[in-house]
C-alpha cells in the first residue's frame, strides 16, 4: 500500500499504476467534504462512472449511488462439486446444457420465475419502491439470466483437487434502473440546493435528511437480494445438469458475495456508509472469491481484516484497456491460440470478444501479490471451460 497525497483526504493505493483517469476520480473522492478517513483503492482499480472500479469510499451521512454503480449487488458464486476429474465430452456436454437452459445477454425467460414478493418489501421498508415496482414484471422474465459484459459461467479445477464452478453476474436491468433514477434524482437536488460538488465529477450524492437517502437504500437492498436470487437461481440449474451428466456429482462449500454496494459499517470508531464499487468485504476470517480472466486463475481467499481498506479486497483482476480499445487493439488469432493452447474451451470466436480477451485485463498474479495484506489464498481454481454473456 503507497500514500497519495492529495488536496483533500489522503489515498492509501493497492494499485501499483493507476491509470490517467483513475486518478482524478480517486482525488475527486478525497475533495468530497463528507468522505471519511481516506480513500482506498484496490490493486485490480480502472476507470468507472464518478469513482474508480475497485474503490472504497466511506462518507458521513450520505450515500452517492455512482460509487455503488449501475449494477448494484453485482458479484460472484461459487460451488465445489464433489468430482476429481471431468472428461472432455462430458465438460461439452455440460457447457451445451448451460447454453440452453440459462439466457445470456439481452435474453429474458419466456416462463417468469418468483422473485422476492413486493408487497412484503414495501410493507417492511415503508418505502414507495418506485423504480422497483415499475420494473418487477420484467424482473421475473430476468431471474436466472447471466447478462452480458463481463458477466460468465466457468468450470474449473481447483488446487484443492476438486471441480468447481463459478458464476458472475448482478441485478440485470432493475439494478441498472435503479441507479439511473437515483443518480438523476442526487443531480437535481445538488443543483437545487447549489453543492459544492461540481457536476463533472459525476458524484452526485444523497443526504441523509433528504427521503430519497432511504428510498434508494430500500431499493438498493431489493436489488442485492434479487442479484443474490439470480445467482443462486443460474447455480441451482447448473446443479442439475452436473447430476444429469454425471450422477454422483455432489455439491458443498456453496460462496457467494456481491462487490458493488454500500453498507453502514463502523470503521476508526466511528459508523459510515462505505461504498464498495467493484470490492469486496474482507473481513477477518470472512471468505471470499477474486476471479481472474477467462484464461488465468481465480481464487477462494480469507480476507484478513485490514482497517486501511476498510476491510477490503479487489473483486477481480481489473481491466488495462477499455472494451472498444481491445477490439480494436488485440489480434483475434493470438488471443485464440494463446486459450487453445490452454486447452479451456472459452467463448472467444468474433472480433467484438475481444472485450473480454485476457490480454484486456491485468495480470491477476500481480494483483494477488499486492494484497497478501488484505487477503489469503485458500484455493486456487483453474479454468476449463468458460461462457460468457
């Protein structure tokens, strides 16, 4: 961890080269006349809207839904199968069962499936959930769907001899939804009330007064709950098909944690609101999962409780070059032929997948060795087969 000096607060960075933009985002954060303590920024930190991806930042007393983002309770699954081995054909086999039986990107279910139930919500929050109301109909066609971007599935073999898989996905477009609505309604009332926070920053926040603060944080959770239930849901079906194909399959050590969130915890003695985009918790002795790209490890990791980070990690390996540079910039061939080589059965055949070629991303080794502070490595998970959203 290295000091950055700045107008305001002091950053406390894992990243050993933070980008261009990066960096102005970071000290944007330490310039906001409510952020607490310091600002902290993960090894795998790129540029996002407002703040940085793989930032933490904790305020007094107010939420800005750009520090959560626009995929709220975005995060990862992971299951340990009881299996050693898994043959090529069978792996294909799975992976064609996955295809057909869980939508990837813009695709919705034709058969809704049953959320968490809305009146309950709003009898319980006491809130209008405006936005969710509005998109709960097209929740239920959304459930169990991984989405696109950098959204996958991927099976893997595990340092601990065992096959796992793996999910990535969030709340799909009513987390998308919410945090527009949210974020527009934070630039109203900042421009109502003449904040000093200038609008280029894209920091607009909510104050703790204000009925929109609680209104949001209602949402908010809604939408960690149904990002937890997609997940949880995709994973079920995957259950399935394992036991389809392989009838002794058995399934343990069930993990599952959201990187894009904000949560009232107590840090330096004092309760804020810390705002985790693209992080992860890492409590003392609390688990947690940091995947690599489609062609390098990921991990199940302890998190060590590190007060610095806020108790913190990275949520991945963070992208080097933007999704438009890497489909300009990499060359289709090698980036095939680097996974072939491999021999992962991964989801690159076009020139637009090159957005999630691995040469887009860090080195997720380097990352893992500038937080041996924040978090240990309790099993290594190699990939075999990848799909992507």
């Amino acid at each position: 961890m290295k000091y950055i000096e700045t107008d305001g607060l002091v950053i406390k960075s894992w990243c050993e080269n933070i980008d261009e933009l990066s960096l102005p985002q970071a000290q944007n954060l330490a310039k906001l006349p409510f952020a607490f303590h310091h600002i902290a920024l993960m090894p795998d930190c790129h540029t996002g809207y407002g703040m940085p991806i793989g930032g933490v930042l904790a305020c007094k007393d107010v939420v800005i839904p750009n520090a959560v983002g626009v995929d709220i309770g975005c995060g990862m699954h992971a299951v340990r199968t009881n299996q050693n081995e898994i043959d090529i054909n069978t792996l294909k086999k799975i992976l064609g069962q996955i295809r057909e039986n869980i939508p990837v990107g813009f695709d919705h279910r034709k058969i809704p499936i049953e959320i968490l139930p809305l009146d309950e919500w709003k009898e319980k929050t006491k809130m209008p959930m405006t936005v969710v109301s509005q998109q709960y109909i097209s929740a239920t066609h959304q459930v169990g769907t991984l989405g696109g971007g950098n959204h996958f599935i991927e099976v893997q073999k595990g340092s601990d001899g065992y096959i796992w898989f793996m999910i990535h996905s969030g709340s799909r477009n009513i987390g998308l939804k919410v945090a527009e609505y949210y974020n527009e309604g934070a630039k109203k009332l900042n421009a109502m009330f003449y904040s000093s926070i200038p609008p280029k920053a894209d920091l607009a926040f909510l104050p703790a007064h204000h009925p929109l603060f609680k209104e949001y944080l209602a949402e908010m959770r809604f939408c960690l709950e149904f990002a937890l239930l997609n997940r949880q849901t995709m994973a079920n079906i995957i259950k399935e098909i394992f036991t389809k194909q392989i009838p002794n399959c058995y399934f343990s050590n069930d993990l599952d944690i959201a990187h894009n969130y904000c949560k009232n915890e107590e840090h330096f003695d004092e309760k804020v609101w810390v705002h985790r985009k693209g992080a992860t918790s890492a409590f003392a002795g609390e688990l947690g999962i940091i995947p690599g790209s489609q062609g390098t490890k990921s991990y199940i990791v302890k998190g060590l409780g590190n007060k610095e980070s806020f108790m913190s990690c990275s949520h991945g390996a963070g992208r080097t070059m933007s999704r438009k540079k890497a489909i300009r910039d990499l060359n289709l061939e090698e980036e095939i032929k680097k996974l072939d080589e491999q021999g992962i059965l991964h989801s690159i055949r076009g020139k637009n997948d090159l957005e999630e070629a691995p040469s887009a991303y860090k080195n997720i080794d380097e990352v893992m060795k500038a937080q041996t502070d924040l978090v240990e490595i309790q099993t290594e998970l190699s990939p075999l087969a990848v799909i992507k959203g």
